[in-house]
C-alpha cells in the first residue's frame, strides 16, 4: 500500500512524563516535509542515553518518542531530498552532518550545528513536530526517535546502508558500537602496541576493547565494579580486567603498579561518573598520556582535579558518537561489518519484540542485558 503523502497511523512507545514507563499508543506520523525522510522502524536498540530521560538525569520535553540507535527503510520523502528514496534501508543519525556548518567542514569536527543535544527541544528544524497522539503534540529525541513504528527526521540525520545489513545488528552502528569503538579508532588514534585501560565494560566500554584490539594494542585493561562482564571483555580483546572493588588503594594508583609506574598509554572512561573522569585521567601517562571522556555525567556536575595532572603534559579530550562525522562514517562502518572486520554478536544479549520495550529496560538497569534490540 503507497503511503506516501498521507498521515500514518500506527503503535509508538510513548513517555509521558518522567520516572514512568512507556505506554504503547497509536498516533499519528505526519508526512515528510521538504528535505525530510519518512522511515518504517525494523529494529533499535535501547541506549543507556535513553534511560538517562526516563531517570531525570537528561532533560527533554514531554511527552516524547525515545529510541535513537536504529535501522528503517524509508518510506517516502520529502521535497527536495536527493540522497535516499524509498525501499533504502537506512541508519537515522542522532547527530546530524548538514555538511555546511563550521564543525561539519573541519576536518576534525562531527558535532554538526543542528545537533539537538544541547537544548533537546524534541523539534524538527522547523520547530514543528511529526508526531501527535490524540491531538496533542509528541516531541521527538535527538533528531531521531526510534521507539516507533515509523519516524521522520531532517535529510541530514540518515545514511543510507547496505541493503543487505542485518537490522537487529547493524542498528547499533547508529550509537552504542561507533561510539566506543571510535573514541579509540578516531579520537584517541590508538598505536599499535599500546597500553590501554577501559573503565567501564557495558556496551559502550566493550566496543572500545574492540577498538583497542583492532588498533594493535598490546595490553587491554578492562576496569569495572562488577566481575560479571570480564568474561564477555576477554573475548573481545581485553588482556587483563580488574576491580577497583579488590583494592584498598585507588584505581590509578592500581594502574601505575600494573604498568611499572608508567601508567598506561591511553585510558577510556564508558562509564558516566565523574569520579571515575579523574580517575581515568589520573592513570594515563603524567607526560603523553591521553584520557578520553566516552561517558555523560549528570547534568550540572563538575570535576575538581590538580592542575598538576595536565601540567606535565597530559592530554583530557571527550568524544562523542566517536568523533565521527555520522553521515560519511555509518554507511562505511556497516560495510566493514559486513566484511567481517569486526563483530556486533557479543553486545547483543536480548532481542525482543517492539512492544516488550519496558522488560528492555528493566534488563538495562538491573545489569542483565548489554545491549537489548527491539524488533519490529
Ligand atoms: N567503577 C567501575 N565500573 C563501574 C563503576 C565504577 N565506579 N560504576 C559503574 N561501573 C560499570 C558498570 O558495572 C557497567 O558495567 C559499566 O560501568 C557501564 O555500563 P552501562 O551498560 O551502564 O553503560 P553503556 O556502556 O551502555 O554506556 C555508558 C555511557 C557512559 C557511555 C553512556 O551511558 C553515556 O553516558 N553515553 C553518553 C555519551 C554519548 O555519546 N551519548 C550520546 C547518545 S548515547
Ligand atoms: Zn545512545
């Protein structure tokens, strides 16, 4: 049936305030307007970022369509929309690439200006919303909003993928796996023979183990709370895993002792606490080592450190989604896949229909799942 044009009724996880579950509802996806893309939902997969809305610690407006790490096939588009068409089975990006702002034409940048990280207005660039439930307005989240069984966003947040791609896979190409991996492969630039340690093995840390061992690394240590992921981060690449929770004395300290005082090369913190930010920092190399920031911390949160720890020639970076520019790096990411350069099977502990959404995450927060994909 061409759907093209008109509006669409269909089942959407909605969340209508915080602190509450969603409620699978029907409501009504508007057509693409110019330069936007309609997308049919196959799979996505439930984020740690998404919890952070449920839990308070992101502020969006409600009520709001979460989900942001997705594949579709587009339905229809828009006016004036040249780069996808539909039947293209598609990544929807939560940070765009307009490809003519400042961050977009440097080299080094990927966090596009039309990025709705920063206010989460839930609004397409028009300041206007596809989506409505009984009348009222549904926001969307960070330009994607998956937890649907269709969306629409703006042409510059989707890649268009092989079509071959597994959906219930390569959807964590659109956040959990590129982030990891590329705060590794792209902001840190790992050498190989290095020394790293991850703090933090959920699917976040673990993609980063992955990019430790794709660079070449020659030590891997994996640092989190809880034993249970070492297992899972040793198949991945991780020469060697700790706790912090075995030791009397700090982390880094720990780290210092395992690298014969040097500390290690590069240090990775998945873990969104800024405590374990200092910490991370603290147990790079006082003079070339290089800490990057993957975790989110609390709104309003700050770090107090000594000066001392950068003065010697320590670098502190963040990175987000990897630092990859979304558009040109997700359709390249899915063909290395494809390739079998690396591997996506180990993340996935659950998949589960789209309407089981809320046992989804009550497994994320209860530590069972690493990462949970919905099926459409
Ligand atoms: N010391 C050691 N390990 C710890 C500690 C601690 N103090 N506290 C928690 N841990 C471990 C947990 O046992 C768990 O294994 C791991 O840390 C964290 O894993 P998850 O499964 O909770 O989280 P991930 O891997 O899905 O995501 C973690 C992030 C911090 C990267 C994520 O929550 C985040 O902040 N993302 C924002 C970054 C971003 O790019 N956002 C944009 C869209 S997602
Ligand atoms: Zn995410």
């Amino acid at each position: 049936m061409n759907t093209a044009g008109e509006v669409i009724k269909c089942k959407a996880a909605v969340i209508w305030e915080p602190k509450k579950p969603f409620s699978i509802v029907e409501i009504e996806v508007a057509p693409p307007k110019a330069h936007e893309v309609r997308i049919k939902i196959l799979a996505s997969g439930i984020c740690r970022s998404d919890d952070h809305v449920l839990s308070g610690e992101i502020k969006v407006t409600f009520p709001v369509i979460l989900g942001h790490e997705a594949v579709g096939v587009v339905e229809s588009v828009g006016e004036g929309v040249t780069r996808v068409k539909p039947g293209d089975k598609v990544i929807p990006l939560f940070i765009p690439q307009c490809e003519e702002c400042r961050p977009c034409i440097h080299p080094r940048g990927n966090l596009c200006k039309f990025n709705g990280l920063g206010t989460f207005a839930g609004l397409m660039p028009d300041g206007t919303s596809r989506f409505s439930c009984k009348g009222e307005l549904v926001h969307n989240f960070i330009s994607t909003s998956t937890f649907t069984e269709y969306t629409v966003v703006h042409e510059s947040s989707v890649a268009k993928i092989d079509a071959a791609a597994p959906p219930e896979k390569v959807c964590l190409i659109g956040c959990g796996f590129s982030t990891g991996y590329g705060a590794v492969i792209n902001s840190a630039k790992v050498e190989p023979g290095s020394t790293c340690a991850i703090f933090g093995l959920g699917g976040v840390g673990l993609s980063a183990v992955m990019g430790c061992k794709a660079a070449g690394a020659s030590r891997i240590i994996g640092v989190n709370r809880s034993k249970e992921k070492f297992p899972k981060a040793k198949e991945l690449g991780a020469t060697e895993c700790v706790s912090p929770l075995d030791f009397e004395k700090p982390i880094n300290e720990v780290l210092f002792d395992m690298t014969d005082g040097a500390g290690v090369d590069y240090s990775f913190e998945a873990i969104g606490h800024t405590d374990t930010m200092a910490a991370a920092l603290a147990s790079c190399n006082r003079n070339y080592g290089v800490s990057v920031m993957v975790g989110f911390a609390p709104a309003l949160s700050e770090i107090a450190f000594s000066p001392a720890l950068l003065f010697t020639g320590r670098t502190w970076k963040g990175s987000l989604f990897g630092g990859w520019k979304s558009k040109d790096a997700v359709p390249k990411l899915v063909s290395e896949f494809m390739q079998k350069k690396f591997t996506l099977d180990p993340l996935i502990t659950h998949t589960m229909p789209f309407e089981k959404i809320n046992e989804g995450f009550e497994l994320l927060r209860a530590g069972k799942s690493i990462r949970s994909v919905l099926i459409f």
